[in-house]
C-alpha cells in the first residue's frame, strides 16, 4: 500500500497537471495570429489578427520591437495598451537594409498570452511599391508626360524626403489610349521623369497611364491613375 506521503505528492502533481491544462489552452487562444509586417514605399506598418478565442474589441495589445542581432526588445510607447489591430513602426525601422523583427502580446481579463513575433523583416526587400504619379500637358498634337515616384518617409542629409531611385534602378513605362480605337499602345520604357509623347491622332481622345517596373526583383508596381486629353 502506497504511504499517505506519497499519495498526497501524487495528488498535487495530478492537481498540478490539470491546471496546467486548463491555463496553457486559455494563453494559446489569447496570442496573436498572422503576426506581419506589410510595407508600401518604406512605410512599415506591423499587422496582426486577435486570438482564435476572442473578438479584437475584447483585449489591448502590446508591441515591441528590435533590430536583427540586439538582444533587448524596445517598447512601442504608441502602441503599448492599443485596442487596434495594427502599429505604425516606421520610424523604428528606417534602414531599408537593416533586418528587424516585430512582436505583439494580448491581454485581457488580467490575462495575457505569449509573444508572438514576426518573421525577419527587410524593408528594401519586402516594401511594395505605389505607382508613379502622372502629370500630362498637351503641347499642340503631343503630350508632355512627367513621372514622379511615390514619396519616401526616408530623409536625407539636407531633410528632404529621399527617392525611391535612391534604392532600386527603376523603369517607367508609360502607356497611351485611343479612346476612339479603344487602343492601347506602350509609349515609353526607360529612365527618364519627363517623356514627349507624338504622333498622335487629331481629334481624338487619348488617356495616359504609367508604372514603375523593378528589373532587379522582375516587380513591378500596379499602374497609376488615368489621365485623359482630348487632342485637336
């Protein structure tokens, strides 16, 4: 027969176990899923979903962040106790070749979950980009097209925002449409912002769109915003 001593560690360690399985289901469904950065022109927002148990508006969230090889986290003060499922890390994460890592906790009803962190990201490699911004002006039969690639949060020594082509070799392509014809022809491929467009038909309407095209990762941006000149 098993002396009481022993029965009574045994039961502490059965009591023990249950407790354990009871907490460890309610931390798991508490942690944050999906847990991304999502980067446009370098702006590094950092994305997560609540956990699998409850609704978003139910809990507050913490996040902190670091650089690749640092072994302290650093807070977010701005995100420290949000009820939002996103944070704006821009700011932190500046060097477009450095590798950074994201992490968020839940709590909720003097709970909280594990951290959740992020895979590495890089910004240089990871930032989709916006298309360019199209400006047409019509010089009698032809078109003066200008490109501007989208702004950077990036500053630069003189504290202006820097250039995308500060990063990438970008290509721009530019696009005429026939209106009439319902016709659609690529214009220009190459460099250069300011693009003469000729040859065009009299009377007739013509609208202008353009992309930017990145020749190191095959990507290339969605195309910008139609603009529309009636020739004479």
């Amino acid at each position: 027969m098993m002396p009481k001593h022993c029965l009574l560690g045994l039961l502490i360690i059965l009591l023990s176990s249950a407790t354990a399985l009871e907490i460890q289901p309610a931390r798991v469904s508490l942690t944050p899923q999906k847990v991304r950065f999502q980067s446009r022109n370098f702006h590094n927002i950092l994305h997560w979903q609540a956990g699998s148990s409850l609704p978003s508006n139910n809990s507050i969230y913490f996040v902190q962040y670091k650089m690749y090889g640092q072994s302290q986290w650093e807070d977010k003060v701005d995100c420290w106790g949000t009820t939002a499922l996103f944070c704006d890390l821009t700011n932190e994460t500046l060097d477009p070749y450095e590798l950074y890592y994201g992490r968020v906790m839940t709590a909720c009803a003097g709970r909280h979950s594990a951290w959740t962190r992020t895979p590495r990201f890089t910004p240089w490699w990871e930032t989709k980009l916006d298309p360019p911004v199209v400006t047409i002006t019509r010089v009698n039969a032809s078109l003066r097209v200008l490109l501007r690639p989208p702004e950077l949060p990036n500053r630069n020594q003189s504290g202006k925002n820097a250039s995308m082509e500060t990063y990438y070799g970008l290509v721009y392509r530019v696009f005429t449409i026939n209106n009439s014809l319902e016709k659609e022809q690529k214009a220009y491929e190459g460099t250069q912002r300011a693009v003469e467009i000729e040859g065009l038909i009299p009377h007739s309407s013509y609208c202008v769109v353009a992309e930017m095209y990145q020749p190191m990762f095959d990507r290339r941006s969605p195309r910008s915003k139609e603009r529309c000149v009636q020739i004479p």
